[in-house]
C-alpha cells in the first residue's frame, strides 16, 4: 500500500516535517510505501488558472505540479500533518489544497488528519481541514485525528522524563490510527471499483 504524506509546515527545521518524516518511517516498517511532500522544501506557485490549460501559464505546471500529481494519484491513502499558524493552518498548505481542484486524484480517498503545535494549542486546524479542504477534490477524512501538542518533545530519539507517558500515549494512538487508515483504504478500493462515485454532472461539491 502506498500512503502519501503532506507537510504543511513553512519551517524546514520546524516540528511538521521532522514528524511527518517520523510517521513515514513508522508505515515503512510496516512494509508501505511512502510518499513525502514537503512544502517547507518544495516550493508551489499560488494557483493560477495555468492549471486549466490557459496559454501562457500552463507550462509550469507540467514543470512543477504534474510529477506530484502522479505521485498522489498512485497513492492509496493520505496523512495531513499541519502546524496551526496564528490559529490557522498555513497558507502554503491551503495552496496545496487548491491545487488539487476536483479532479480524481485524491478522490474518495482516506486521510489522517495530523496537526502539531509547539505549545498547548493544535485544534483549530483540524476544524479547518475538516471543513474547508475536501469540498471539491472529494478525499475523505477518518473520524479520528491526533493532535500533537508540546511537539518539541514528541517522537524524539530522546524522551525527557517528564513527557514519557505523553510519548508512549501518542506513539500508541499513532500506532492505532495507521492501522485505521489501512483498514479505510482497502476498503475504499472497492467504493472506487464500484465507478459510481465519478459523476461528471456534479463534479463539485455543494
């Protein structure tokens, strides 16, 4: 199985990537394949109508977008890690969602919603992605995500002894919700299969 991860950090040393890499080696322990964008690294212009074909802007995207397009595509299921930002996720990752439009390349497809604050906050992204971020490109998010708060302390070669418990909490309900995606994704396979899911009369969302 294959599982894409998306981090929505703008920090390259920040907390997001460090622990999207983190869940990435824990699914190829699990004998998955992985995908890892991260937007700290990979720079994305901001949508443009480029992505509808209009002449003079196309030709980036080809450059640019259409690789990673393939990458998630081929991809079974998705993990979202998003620091909040001012109570928001980042702007770049908003970017990302745009970028998908309602084409079918995350369609009817789990996600692991994963959000990261260095302090005790971390909740106002998943509303947003909940919310806001599927409407049109249809990718579906599990009922359950996991908030990581304190990050700089969490999945760390080294625990200090007073986050110990927090640790083992957090990598056993990370452990549990990697077998949920799993479950989810096979599943939906066959929701795919079934080819009523595509409708070209109602390609968005309400």
């Amino acid at each position: 199985m294959k599982i894409a991860l998306i981090s929505g950090s703008h920090r390259p040393t920040g907390n997001s990537p460090r622990i999207t890499r983190f869940i990435a080696n824990q699914l190829e322990a699990k004998g998955h394949s992985t995908y890892v964008l991260d937007l700290s690294t990979q720079e994305l212009p901001f949508w443009d109508e480029g992505l509808w074909g209009m002449e003079g802007l196309a030709a980036k995207w080809q450059t640019l977008w259409a690789p990673i397009q393939t990458e998630l595509a081929d991809a079974d299921a998705f993990i979202i890690v998003s620091p909040e930002y001012h109570g928001m996720m980042p702007s770049k990752l908003a970017n990302f969602f745009l970028l998908l439009g309602n084409g079918a390349t995350v369609a009817h497809k789990p996600a692991l919603a994963v959000t990261v604050s260095a302090g005790i906050s971390g909740a106002y992204p998943v509303t947003e992605l909940r919310a806001f971020t599927s409407k049109n490109n249809r990718m579906v998010y599990l009922p359950e995500h996991l908030i990581i708060r304190n990050a700089g302390e969490v999945f760390q070669p080294e625990t200090k002894p007073e986050q110990a418990e927090s640790n083992t909490y957090l990598t056993g309900r990370l452990e549990w919700l990697l077998g949920m995606l799993e479950s989810y994704a096979t599943a939906f396979q066959s929701i795919r299969a079934s080819g009523y899911t595509t409708n070209s009369k109602y390609a968005n969302g309400m």
